[in-house]
C-alpha cells in the first residue's frame, strides 16, 4: 500500500515538474483558510493564516478517537510552486510544530517536522494538503514515529 501511495506522489511530482515554475497560489494569498484536517494528534477544524513567505496553521479537535481534545501549531515555509495550470497549482511547503491534548489518557504532547503537497484549485479559493509530518511524542510516553501523515482541505476568505 505505501509504495502505491509513493508511487503515485512520484508520477504527480515528475508530471508538474515537468510543465514549469510558476507562483505559488499559497503566496498571493493573504486570507485564512478555513477547513477540516488531521494534524499532529488533532483531527477537526483547519486554520491556515498566510504570513509573507511563511504560514501558520493551527488544527483543532479530536485527539485520537475522540477521547478527548487536541491542538497542533505549525509554521510553514511557502515554497515556490511545481507546476501551474488554468485550474490547478501544485505547491508545496515545509515546516514544523508542536501539539498539546487532554482526554481520558491524561496529558499529550508532541512536536513534529511538516512536508506538504499543495493543491490549489484556482477558480476556487479551495486548497487540498497531503502531508508527511515524522514527529516525537513526549508526553505521555516518548516514542518517534517516522510514518506519520496528515491532510486538510480549506476555502480561503
């Protein structure tokens, strides 16, 4: 299954890149993006506050099967984007975060690395993330977990 999954996001980077650099959607857009996503231990509402060539994303809700409440924080670099098309840009980013959560299991914490692939639907103010975000729980246990991967969708204001 995950080499079907790298596989596909091989074939779409190697297509894009191939039609040429253009601006980044993300980067001539200043309005918050409002969604739903699944970040670092949190699942629900997705806010993504472009700031210059950087962005603030914040997810909150669920932790884990909803046994209680989470909040993932994360600073975005806007890279320039991979391809662009009349209907659709493919962008990407890089950054990373921290997230907190309470529920029934006590106290959660973590921090995590972000890689995201951006798609940018432009005659709609609608963007879909895939992302990988490796990362390092503290709370309540330590552990790495390197196959971690999030996504959002959004419709900017």
């Amino acid at each position: 299954m995950m080499k079907r999954w790298m596989g596909l996001f091989a074939a779409v980077l190697l297509t894009f890149s191939l039609l040429g650099e253009q601006e980044a959607w993300a980067q001539r857009n200043t309005g918050l993006g409002v969604g739903v996503g699944s970040a670092t231990v949190a699942s629900g509402l997705s806010l993504k506050l472009p700031a210059g060539p950087t962005a603030f994303q914040l997810t909150a809700g669920c932790w884990g099967g909803c046994d209680g409440v989470a909040a993932s924080l994360d600073l975005l670099f806007n890279m320039p984007a991979i391809a662009s098309a009349d209907v659709l840009t493919l962008a990407w980013n890089f950054g990373g975060g921290g997230a907190l959560g309470v529920g029934d299991g006590g106290l959660g914490a973590g921090a995590a690395f972000v890689a995201g692939l951006e798609f940018h639907f432009q005659p709609v103010p609608v963007d879909l993330v895939l992302e990988w975000r490796p990362g390092l729980t503290i709370l309540p246990d330590v552990d790495i977990e390197l196959v971690n991967f999030g996504g959002h969708a959004r419709w900017y204001f």
